[in-house]
C-alpha cells in the first residue's frame, strides 16, 4: 500500500485515546498505522487512507478528543520515507552529517522530517516516538552538511513557530564509534 496521506492525533488522555479511536474508524474507512499509548501517560493515534476519508476521520477525531488534544497534523503528499522511518531505523553506508531535531509531540516530529526531507537531498534514518522518548520524538536525518543545514533550517523555523521544537543538533561527520548507537543498539 503506498501511503501519502497521514493524520496524526495525539492525546494527553488513554482514555480519551482510545474513544477517539473508536469514533475515527466509525467514522470513515481509513488504516490504523499506529494507536498506542506512549509516555508520560498520552495516546497517539496515526491513520492512513484516501484523503477524503482521512479528513473525515480526522475532524470527528479532533471533536470527539476535545480539550484533550496535545498536537494534531493531516499532511497530503506525504514524502515516500516517512512510514518506513517511523517503523525502523535504517542505517546509512556512509555518513557525512547526521541531523536531530527533538519536537515536544509526535505530530511535529512527522511534519518537520516531511519538511526537511522535501527541502534537501537528505535521508531520514528514523523517527523515535516510542515510550522511550517520554511523550517527546525525535527525527533523525543523514546528508551532506550543506544539505542537512538546508533542510533543518525550515524545520526548525516551523517547529518554532509552533512551539514544538525542543532541540536541534547537527553533528558533522559522526564518529565512527557512535554510527551503531544512532539506531538504538
């Protein structure tokens, strides 16, 4: 299935969670690509679909969640290494600057890798949203400096201006030593 539409809900309540969950799927017929609770006790919730029934989904969604809603994104022509980078890691041959941009919500975090991935010729090399990240995310990009420059500036800037970014590193050429452990090993 190729996925170029993703919504994205993320809740400060399981409860409210999992209600919301059964009133997006009620709603329209999208995929659940993920609805899990993550740290410190938040729900997330991400669908795919046609994009009219996404919508849908996402504004019964956004209603049925209320007040308890941390962030929430709907993103169209979604970049083709978003999925498999929230799924698993995937290590580069080789490496030239590694960028890190740690966002406050999950929602944020998928925006901006979408972002910085349409703004330069970089790779995603994953997107942590895990419980290991206590309710935060963090996106991991690999490309030349120049390129990873480019492309986190415009991320940083609209994580900014939401109020979502939490930090942004560019490590220029990683040590050999620390390659493995980038991918959680």
């Amino acid at each position: 299935m190729s996925v170029d539409v993703i919504g994205i809900l993320e809740l400060i309540s399981m409860a409210d969670g999992l209600n919301t969950l059964d009133a997006v799927v009620k709603e329209s017929p999208v995929t659940i690509l993920k609805a899990e609770p993550i740290n410190p006790g938040k729900y997330l919730i991400m669908i795919t679909g046609d994009v009219a029934s996404v919508e849908a989904a996402m504004g019964i969604g956004v209603i049925i969640a209320g007040t308890s809603i941390v962030d929430h994104i709907l993103l169209n022509n979604l970049d083709e290494q978003i999925i498999p980078s929230i799924k698993s890691c995937r290590v580069p041959e080789e490496w030239d600057a590694l960028g890190l941009l740690e966002t406050s919500s999950v929602a944020a975090a998928v925006e901006a890798a979408d972002m910085a991935v349409k703004e330069a010729d970089i790779h995603i090399v994953g997107i942590l949203t895990g419980n290991e990240t206590g309710g935060k995310a963090l996106v991991k990009l690999n490309g030349t400096i120049g390129d990873i420059n480019t492309a986190m500036s415009s991320a940083v800037e609209m994580l900014s201006n939401k109020d979502q970014l939490y930090r942004d590193i560019i490590i220029p050429g990683p040590h050999v030593d620390i390659e493995g452990y980038i991918c959680g090993n």
